[in-house]
C-alpha cells in the first residue's frame, strides 16, 4: 500500500483551510468561543484559510486521474465539517495545520515538479 505524503497534505489543506476561513461566521452564529485573531483581526485567518484552500484545490485540479482530485475534494470538505462542527475549538488549530499542509505541498512541488 502507497502513502501518498502530498494526497492527505492537500485533504488538509483544503479542509484545514475552509474550516479557518469559515469559523468565525459559525462562532457567532452559533456563540462558540473564539481566538485572539479570530475576534481582534478576522481579515487574517480568512485570508490564510483561503490561501491554504486554494493551493490544496490547485494541486486537487493537478491530480484529477484516477479520481484522485475528486477524494481530496471530498476528503478535504468531510475534514472541514468535522472539524469545524464537532471540534469548534480545534479550529484554531487550524492556524497552523492548514499552511503546514500547504507548506507540504509547495515543498513536494518544488522537489519533485514532474511527479505530480
């Protein structure tokens, strides 16, 4: 069985980056707690999370063969919900989760640019 490093680095890309860019409009929605950036500079973790969303989306688009784009999609998506709406304050891990996960897929882009 192959672990593919770069497949579960854009998964978490994407879900990390879509539950940082999308808490804040569910913790006052909702009336969960939230952290110093969220509250003091919410411009900041929205544009992180979009940042991290977009580079997991970008290499989703790169992978589309054997549905590999698609799972990462879904995966990433399934990885928001999860930690977003049942862990509620594990999204401030996503403050460092998500640019790891991105920093994961530049570094796989730049070492191996013909792999992927």
């Amino acid at each position: 069985m192959i672990f593919d490093v770069l497949f579960y680095a854009a998964a978490g890309a994407f879900g990390w980056g879509l539950s940082l860019a999308t808490y804040r409009m569910f913790a006052l929605h909702y009336g969960w707690p939230m952290g110093e950036l969220h509250v003091n500079k919410p411009a900041l973790p929205v544009l992180l999370g979009l940042a991290c969303l977009i580079i997991g989306f970008v290499f989703a688009l790169r992978n589309r063969g054997e549905m590999g784009g698609w799972a990462i999609l879904f995966s990433g998506v399934f990885l928001s919900i999860v930690w977003t709406g049942l862990l509620r304050v594990a999204s401030q891990s996503s403050l460092f989760l998500a640019p790891g996960a991105a920093g994961l897929i530049i570094l796989g882009w730049v070492l191996a640019p013909g792999q992927q």
